[in-house]
C-alpha cells in the first residue's frame, strides 16, 4: 500500500506547465479541480496575452500559434495553447485547458479536462473529468470512464485504503510522462503516479504507484 501523499497534487504534477499552476496548488487531491476547471478558463482567459491568444467567442481563447482544424467542433469555456494541433472531428465539449504542444486527434472527445503541456490523446479518445500532466499520452482507442455503472459517488481505492470524492464524474488523474497503451480503460477514480506505463488492454481501477508497469491482466510491477 501507498501512502495518500503519492496521490497529491504536488506528488503528479510538476505545475510549471501549466497555466492553471497557481490555482492546482492551493489544492490538496487534484480531482477537487475538477469542478472548478470552467470557472478557472474564464478567469484566466481575460488575462492572455492579446498577442500570443485570440478570444474566438465569449468563452474560447486559442493561442495564434495552434493548428485547430476546420471540422473540429469547439466549445466554451475553452482554452488552447500555443503550438497545440487539434485534429479533423474532435469534439471539445466544453470546460476543457488545453496545454502547449499538445495533440488532440481525431475524433478526440474532451470534456471537463486540464491537460498540461506536451499531453497527447491523438487517437479515438475520451477524457472526461480528468486531469493530465506533462507528457502523459493516451494509446489509440484509450478512455476515461467517469462516471460509475451504479452512480454513486467515486472513491479513490489503494487496496484498503479508501478516499471520499464525493464526486459523481471524475475519470483519471495521470501524472507526468504516463504512458498508457491502446485500447485500455481508466474506471472512474483511477490515479496513476508519474513515469508509468500501462499496458494495452488494460483495465485499471484505483491506484497505480509512480515509476511502475501495470500489466494487462492487473499486475502491476516495479520499474528496475
């Protein structure tokens, strides 16, 4: 069993890249970003350089510098940061801080996210009420499933070790340079520590430690 502290904040996220730093860190647990992420576009939005950013609409700011293509459907509260490609058909949701260089591919679904700089989720994606850091990226066909089959509220799980959310939708917390292979499923309150991969076909619940490789059939190892 881990301890709590390595699902903190400041245990997956180096804040730095992102712009959202100075709000996650008055925070103890990320997911309780999670409902506050449209509030905080609309706070910072204003606050862009008016020559790195153009505000589209009310509530869409895109950095002048991103490739957004033209059959993408965008939706506000929404951020996009310079240098990021967003591909033919994503569909942007709505409550969604998009990084620097990052990728969203096509037929990409984002709802509800934060994702840090260099986050690439480039193929057939969900990520929903979710928050990913630097460099994490998602294997063609991987998801975030946020809400539970019963609809109760998530908890986080690490063994015994139980934390209230007392959140309906919340999908993943992945912390820097995850890697998670094509195809696999994050059930609702999945948190995995920075630096580790996952497998393809994966199905992951709860925690998963940092520097580690969860397994297909659930194992899950130390890196060496």
């Amino acid at each position: 069993m881990c301890p709590k502290n390595a699902m903190t904040v400041e245990s997956l996220f180096d804040l730095s890249h992102t712009i959202a730093q100075s709000k996650l860190a008055e925070l103890t647990w990320p997911w309780e970003a999670l409902p506050m992420i449209g509030k905080w576009i609309l706070e910072l939005g204003p606050t862009l350089p008016k020559e790195e950013y153009e505000q589209v609409s009310e509530q869409i700011w895109i950095a002048r510098s991103a490739r957004v293509a033209p059959s993408a459907s965008l939706n506000g509260p929404l951020i996009i940061g310079p240098e990021t490609e967003v591909r033919h058909c994503a569909f942007i949701r709505g409550n969604a801080l998009i990084g620097s260089g990052c990728v969203v591919g096509n037929s990409t679904e984002l709802k509800n996210v934060i994702l840090m700089d260099k986050v690439q989720v480039p193929h057939y994606n969900y990520v929903g009420d979710s928050i990913l850091g630097f460099k994490a990226h998602m294997g063609a066909g991987a998801i975030t499933s946020n809400v539970k089959s019963d609809k109760t509220l998530v908890k986080v799980r690490d063994n015994s070790d139980i934390i209230q959310t007392e959140l309906k939708k919340f999908g993943a917390m992945l912390g820097d340079n995850v890697e998670v292979g094509c195809n696999s499923v994050l059930n609702p309150g999945t948190v995995i520590g920075r630096d580790t991969n996952v497998y393809p076909l994966s199905m992951v619940r709860g925690f998963v430690p940092a520097d580690s490789i969860h397994k297909n059939n659930g194992d899950i190892i130390k890196k060496q």
